[in-house]
C-alpha cells in the first residue's frame, strides 16, 4: 500500500578518522577493494594521518532525510525535537485538558520541557503537565518586506 509522500532532503554522511580526528576516511587507489566478508567491507585510510581502518560502508555517501514539516504538530511518542531546539509546544493536563500552544524548549537528558516562566514542565508540576505533540517554530522575522 502506497502511502503518503514525505519530503525529504539529501545529506552527506562521512567518517571522521578515529585516530587524529582531523582526517576524513577515505578508499584511496591503495585501497579500493572491497574485502569478500559478509558483510562486505571497505578499507578505509585516513587523509591526514595515514589511519586504515575497515568499515561496512563507503564514505563519504549519501543518504535522505525527512524534512521534520514546519505546519504539522507531531505527536512525542512518535518523535522528539533535537535536543535544545525550542519548538511549538501543545501541554496537557492530567485531566486532559490542551493549553494554548507554548514554545518551550526540549532537553533529551533530562526528558524534560523547559518553559521561560514555568521552568521545567513535567518536574516542576510533578507530571501533572505533560508535552503530547510539538512543531517546528517559523523563521524569525527578519524585518522584510511586509507592505
Ligand atoms: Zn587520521
């Protein structure tokens, strides 16, 4: 069953060197075999340092990412915004009443909602509160042309 299209955006995933951390792994013509194991894997060796390690993939590749949409609230339990990102916000009370949206902020760490007045939503109402869905924020107004 065809769902839905989602938008999504291409991004470039490559590997640090684990050694000097500066380098980029890289299969240079020394090393662009591909070793018969299962999984196959690629030898890789550092631009900077020399380093040679083997991994599963060939960096650097691409690969798609969902676009998180900017106008659709998203439900926590399906996904939560990086970590302190502030984000359009929809609380619940225990009795299950909704609030007029805040923008709070989310800290992964503490599994928490960080509100400018409030301060912490769910520790500091001892989970009376709670955060069920969220949404990007618009881009802050840059003072262009509005006439
Ligand atoms: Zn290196």
């Amino acid at each position: 069953m065809e769902t839905e299209y989602t938008d999504i955006k291409t991004v470039e995933v490559d590997m640090v060197c684990p050694r000097c951390k500066r380098g980029h792994m890289r299969r240079d013509a020394d090393y662009n075999v591909v070793l018969p194991t299962y999984p196959a894997l690629y030898p890789h060796k550092c631009n900077m340092c020399g380093h040679v390690e083997n991994y599963t993939k060939a960096y650097p590749y691409i690969k798609y990412v969902k676009l998180v949409p900017e106008d659709k609230w998203i439900s926590c339990s399906d996904n939560l915004p990086e970590d302190n990102s502030w984000v359009i916000c929809q609380i619940k009370e225990n009795e299950g009443v909704l609030w007029i949206p805040r923008i709070l902020r989310y800290n992964k760490e503490k599994d928490d909602w960080y509100d400018h007045k409030l301060g912490w939503i769910k520790q500091n109402s001892d989970n009376y509160l709670d955060v069920v869905a969220w949404m990007k924020c618009p881009d802050v107004y840059d003072g262009g042309n509005i006439w």
